[in-house]
C-alpha cells in the first residue's frame, strides 16, 4: 500500500453500524480522516437476522463516512464475529522445494494451506489461518523461517471456523449495500490489533471485546492469536434489565445505562437521584445510582463469569502477565474494569484504540476499537505483501547475478 492511499474499515456490530476511513501517514503512522456511524437494527449476537436494516444502516454509515472523509467508499475489510465462531490448532508440514534448501515465501504459503486442510462440517467454513510457531528441522519458536536453511518446514496454527450462514448473510449484506468486500476479519483479531500492547501479546493476554449483543474472546501469546470465543451475552442484556426493572422504554433504559450506570453499587453515592421516564406515558419516577448499579451488577458479574468458564474451558495452559483488556461499548461502564479484576482474579485495564492520528482523538474510545483495529490489520496486510513482493523482486535479482556469474565462469 503507497502511502495515502485510503483503506476502509466496517465494523456491524448489534448496537452500531461503524464505518471508519483512513489512510497511511509519511511516516507510516496510522491516520483516521474520516468516519460514520448508524444504529443497527438488523443484528443480534453477532449475526444478521434482517437483511433490510441491516443493509440501511450499512449505506447509512457510508454515506456519512464519505460526507466527513471527502473520499468515494466502495469496500474494505469487514469484521465478523458470531456466537458460531470457533478455533481449533492444527498443523502443516513441507518438505522445502529449492534444492539448496533455502526457505522461500512459496514454501511458507504451501505449508500454511497444508494447515488449512482439516475436516469441517459442510455448514462451516475457515476465516483465519494464523501461525504461532515455524518449526525448522526440528528447531521450533521459529516466527519467520524464510531465508533460512532446512530440509523440512512445519507449522502450528490456530484455526478460526464460523458457520457459511453466517458468512453468506453479511456478505450479502455489504454487496446490496455497494460495500465490496476485500477479506473477512475475526473481530477480537481487530480488535486485538487496536487495544493491545506488542508487550501484552507476547507476554499473553485475554482480550475481552463487551459489545452490544456478544462478547468476544481472544487469549494472545508469543505475539499471536492461541484461542477465539464468542458468548451471545452483552451490554443489551443489562439494557433490557434496566428496562424490567425501572418500567421504562428500552432506549430510555440504554441512555440510563451509558449516562448513570455503574457496575458497582459500592462507587455510588446513596444521595445521586435521576428521573426515569415511565412506559405508556405515564408519570415519571425517580430513582438512585445505587439502584441502578444494584440491577446493572448481577448481569455484568454474569457477563464476566462466562468469560471466566470460556477461558477455563479453552485449556489454555500457559501464564498470562498481560491480565485482560476490557473494551467495547460495554467496557466504559463505570465500575466494569473494577468488578472484573474482582471476578476473575487478575489485573484488568480499559482498552483503547492507540498509536492511530489524524481524527483519532474524536473516536479514542473502547466504542470503536474494531473499526480501527480493522485499519491496522489492513495496513499490517498491506506492508507484509509489499515485503513479499519486494522480496520476490530482491530474489530474482539475485538468482539473474548466480546465473551471470556462472556464464561468466
């Protein structure tokens, strides 16, 4: 990607439709020249359960992104996520092509399909192929084996599969929408790439993405992606509490939440009251933050409790220094990092998008943080296959010096 060239980020998720534009600085930077955003009402957990809204939201959002950005938007990279996602490992192994026994890019795709192939149910498909480790003749811990020596190349992988429903709906959505879509893009993995340290990856972390309608799971370790989950819990569950709760409208219920809420009832004060709008017209009614902290608490501890039993249940072995980052929309609620460090027992911090310009500071916020770890998977892509191709350029410049050298000779 030459710098300045635009790269389109879609995040359509259940609460919002976010569409954020940006391009690569002079000095390589990230910068954020312009955005969009639209409710959605087409989504729930994750997946598409209306084409039509979810089709309107998504053009409405582009038509706002291109009034602000002054750029023409017609497709990107676009997050996926649903309660079907699911991650295995597995392995591939090759035998290295060049008779001198050089490893070539060719023999790191080859070995990477090799890995791709696994049995899947039909209803299925794969999103991601990423590598944790290049093992080299028997020497593992290898990141990047081309350009060395060795006879045979293997790799351990993680594998991230999700329903070919719930593919085909959103793509079906983006193309109705004029949206062409350049790859798919595991949401904790952009996620990941926004909020996250290198330090925390390496280390190992738990990336925990509270949105609206699910929560993603993403445990990082050695600088990869170990393990992905999604749970079909999140903010609209401790919405839809409030509502019960406090008898008002579900989006008088919402405002409540962002405006007053709090996840804790020990960080209120007993004497903070707020006037809740009534259903059906009726007279409003008044009502604490302690209350409102006291129905948001025992949905929020439940939010956190999955998480804690999905970890539990990936297996995952080994230690993880980095703790958890909380972000999504849900993660601003006051309290949420507190009562989580309590939940599950290790430090906790609020993620936000980092190491991004230009009209970064107007969307820095955990709200975001997909759409923009979008753009940074994108430039991330886009600089690995200029490595290559340059690569491959620098390759066959010096396999034509061999040649001449051996006419000479």
């Amino acid at each position: 990607m030459a710098r300045g060239d635009t790269m389109v980020g879609l995040d359509v998720g259940s609460t919002k439709v976010a569409v954020i534009v940006g391009s690569l600085g002079s000095d390589g930077q990230l910068q954020i020249i312009g955005f969009g955003s639209a409710p959605s009402a087409g989504i729930r957990r994750g997946s598409v359960i209306d084409i039509e809204n979810t089709v309107r939201s998504i053009e409405e959002a582009i038509e706002k992104a291109e009034q602000m950005s002054g750029r023409s938007i017609d497709g990107g990279y676009v997050g996926i996520t649903a309660t079907s996602v699911a991650s295995i490992n597995n392995r591939g192994v090759v035998a290295v092509a060049d008779p001198e026994q050089e490893i070539t890019r060719d023999d790191v795709d080859r070995v990477l399909q090799a890995a791709r192939v696994i049995a899947l149910p039909h209803d299925r498909r794969v999103v991601h192929v990423i590598p944790r480790q290049f093992i080299v003749d028997g020497n593992d811990s290898i990141l990047d084996p081309v350009g060395m020596i060795g006879a045979r190349l293997e790799v351990e992988t993680q594998i991230v599969t999700i329903t070919n429903a719930s593919v085909q709906n959103l793509l079906k959505c983006c193309e109705r929408a004029g949206f062409r879509v350049q790859e798919l893009v595991l949401n904790s993995l952009a996620s990941g790439e926004a909020v996250l340290f290198p330090a925390e990856k390496e280390l190992g972390v738990v990336l925990v993405d509270i949105g609206g309608g699910a929560t993603d799971i993403a445990v990082f370790d050695q600088g990869s992606l170990w393990y992905s989950a999604v749970l079909p819990v999140g903010g609209d569950y401790i919405t839809s509490d409030l509502a019960v709760g406090l008898r008002t409208p579900l989006n008088q219920a919402e405002e409540l939440k962002k405006r007053m809420g709090c996840a804790l009832p020990a960080l209120t004060p007993d004497n903070e009251i707020v006037e809740v709008p009534s259903v059906g017209g009726q007279k409003a009614q008044q009502a604490s933050k302690k209350m409102i902290a006291s129905i948001i608490q025992p949905r929020a501890q439940e939010i956190l409790g999955l998480v804690k039993n999905q970890l539990e249940k990936s297996r995952y072995q080994g230690l993880l220094p980095g703790g958890i980052v909380l972000t999504g929309g849900t993660a601003l609620t006051e309290g949420m990092v507190e009562l989580a460090a309590e939940e599950m027992g290790q430090p906790v911090r609020l993620g936000f998008p980092e190491a991004v310009g230009g009209l970064a500071d107007v969307i820095h916020s955990p709200v975001f943080a997909t759409g923009i770890g979008l753009l940074a998977y994108a430039a991330k892509r886009h600089t690995t296959e200029m490595e290559k191709t340059e690569g491959l350029a620098w390759k066959d410049s010096l396999d034509k010096l061999k040649k001449w050298f051996k006419d000479l000779f």
